[in-house]
C-alpha cells in the first residue's frame, strides 16, 4: 500500500509539472504574439503618424507657436515608440526557460519587481548595446543602484509616477531615475542609501547627481565610464 501510494503521488507530482510547462508555453506565446502586435501595428503607426507630423512642420515653419507644439508631440512620439520597444524586448524575454540572461532582461525583470511596492509599473527605456557593452562588474553595481532608487522612490517618495532610463554609448553608462513624488526632505542629513549608490559611482570612477524635479519629486542621474575594449557581461546578447 505505501509503494501504490508513493507510485500515485510520483505520478500526480509529474501531471502537475507538465501542467506547469504548458502553461508556462502557453503564457510565453501569448507574450510573443502581443510582442508582434505591438510591433507590426502600434509602433508602425505611431512612426507612420510622425513622420507626417514632421512633414507638416516645414509648412508652419513661419508660425512658431504651432512649429514648437508640433515638435513637442512629435518628440512625446519618439518616447512612446522606445517605451514600446522597451516593452517588447521585456515581453519576448522575460521568464525565459533555459536561457542565459543578459543585462537588459535583468533590468526588465527588475521593473517589473519593483511595480509590487510601487503599485504601478516604471516606465523602463534601454538604449545602446547594454548587453554587449557593459562589463559585467558595471552591470552588478548598475542594477543595485536602480534596486535603491526605486526603493527609495516607493518608500519615501510616494510619487505616482517613476521614469528609468539606461543607456550606454560614447564610452558612458548612464542611469536616470525620476519621479513626481515630494522630493527629499531637506532637513535629511544622513542615507545610507545614497551613501551606497555615490560609493557605488566612485568605484566606477564615475559621478552621482541628485536634483529636485521639475515641477515636483527627484531627479536621479548615476553614470560611470566604460572601460575601452570591453567585452559583454555573462550572460549577454547583442
């Protein structure tokens, strides 16, 4: 009877697991297939839509009012489209079986945590070869850095809304993070948050700047030189 029980058990562990995969395939496909909607039919529009935005602006060229309005919704555009590819890349990437995980997954995976305390999703924007760039000494610093801001910004901040943004090029790596919230409060004289993410810049030989935001909240920008010659961190992709 315990050898007829073990035996059922093995079995209903096993169904449950394959019920696990296929579920797991089934969510994974269902990301492919909004990731190739969102790119064949919303990207292409928005590019569609603001290419003839940009014809239009050489016909108001001589009402200035019209040409910077115009030029603010065709840049509001251009963010959007990155935002959506920012989004893509997560979607087609993110809980990925068997799969080594490069830089940009890492960062996307930890938007993603960070949209439970913050109770609402950070818009995430990557732009350069972050996989293939930064080694893998800046990236380990990179992610803790962003880890502490978006702490911080749920904890203390109490924003609504939290903007990151990663880039790398020109032998820079940079990582911007601002919110709407209150703002530091100036009568703090002591973080050790802040402490560790200047001391995480310094390392790197780089720099952290904090700035109110405008109009409200706080204006991160953390950024360190890239080593020349570099390889890509483990686990990256180009």
């Amino acid at each position: 009877m315990v050898k007829s029980f073990a035996d059922q058990a093995a079995l209903a562990l096993e169904i449950a697991e394959h019920r696990r995969d296929a579920e797991q395939l089934a969510l994974l496909g269902d990301r492919d297939r909004i990731a190739r909607d969102l790119h064949d039919l919303v990207i292409q529009r928005l590019f569609a839509d603001a290419l003839t935005l940009q014809s239009v602006l050489s016909r108001v060229s001589g009402r200035p009012e019209a040409t910077e309005r115009l030029q603010r919704v065709v840049d509001d555009l251009d963010d959007t489209i990155k935002v959506i590819r920012s989004t893509i890349f997560g979607l087609q990437h993110r809980d990925r079986p068997s799969r080594r995980t490069g830089l940009r997954s890492r960062l996307a995976a930890l938007a993603d945590e960070a949209t439970t305390t913050l109770g609402f999703p950070p818009a995430l924007r990557m732009t350069g070869l972050i996989d293939t760039d930064v080694p893998a000494r800046h990236a380990d610093h990179l992610l803790a850095v962003l880890r502490e801001a978006l702490s911080n910004a749920a904890r203390h901040a109490h924003a609504t809304a939290v903007e990151v943004t990663v880039a790398a090029g020109e032998g820079t790596l940079r990582l911007t993070v601002a919110d709407n919230g209150r703002g530091i409060d100036p009568r703090t004289t002591r973080s050790s948050g802040l402490t560790n993410m200047r001391t995480r810049a310094e390392e790197l030989n780089g720099n952290l700047d904090i700035t109110p935001g405008n109009p409200s909240g706080t204006h991160l920008d953390w950024t360190a030189p890239l080593p020349r010659g570099t390889g890509p961190a483990p686990g990256g992709h180009a």
